[in-house]
C-alpha cells in the first residue's frame, strides 16, 4: 500500500518563479529503494509540487516505510543538488549538512495527510 507525504518549503518573497523551475529542472532520482542486501524494499511513485506566494509544497507518494524512503532520497545526487540550488531562495536557513540538521529540518517541513478522498471507481489498488 502507498502513503503520502509531503514538505513545505517557506521561500524568499520575488523568487516563486526561480523556484518553480528548479523543481520543473530538477533530476529524477533513482525510484526503486533497494535495501543492503540489494533487494527492492520500497518505490517512489509519484512527486508532485507547488508552488505559490512564499511557499513550495513538495508531495510524494511512496510505497515502504518512510525513513527507508527518505535514507534513501538523501543518498541521491539529483536530490542533493536540488535542495543545494534551492538553498538561497529558502526564506529560513537550514542544516543539510548534519544528520541531525537534515532531520530537524524534515521534522519541522514535514505535513501530515489527512485526507486522500477519490471518486468511486477510481479508488487505489490496495
């Protein structure tokens, strides 16, 4: 079963259009997540963002659990370098170098889904 998530991003007044087209240029990072042993243990299904005043919202599906998702979408270069052209739009500093920065940051930049309601007949696969 798939589950959603999604990150805001608090961004510089005037740079919604430079924002825009970083994600719009952004790589594709690696959608299957294999563990150590090389076996597929989880699946980036769909990314979706928006952007409007002052903010980004980034929001992914994803199959597996969500701290395996996110090891494994750090270890990305097209992630990495992403989130390093986005640093000088971002309206508040952040620590991506740390473990424990990257993990305040995701802590606080990380929404809680509430609701994901469909039409009938067009429901998700379980």
């Amino acid at each position: 079963m798939s589950t959603w998530h999604a990150l805001q991003y608090p961004i510089k007044a005037g740079s919604e259009e430079a924002v825009k087209e970083l994600f719009r240029n952004s790589g594709r990072p690696q959608f299957e997540i294999t563990g150590p042993d090389g076996e597929v243990v989880g699946q980036l299904l769909a990314t979706m963002t928006f952007v409007g005043t002052e903010l980004a919202i980034r929001v992914i599906e994803v199959e597996g659990p969500l701290p395996i998702v996110a090891a494994h979408m750090s270890r990305q270069p097209e992630v990495k370098e992403f989130e390093r052209q986005l640093e000088e739009h971002l309206a508040e500093p952040r620590d991506m170098v740390t473990p424990q920065g990257a993990r305040a940051f995701f802590q606080k930049a990380g929404m809680e889904n509430v609701l994901n309601r469909r039409a009938p007949g067009h429901e998700a696969a379980a």
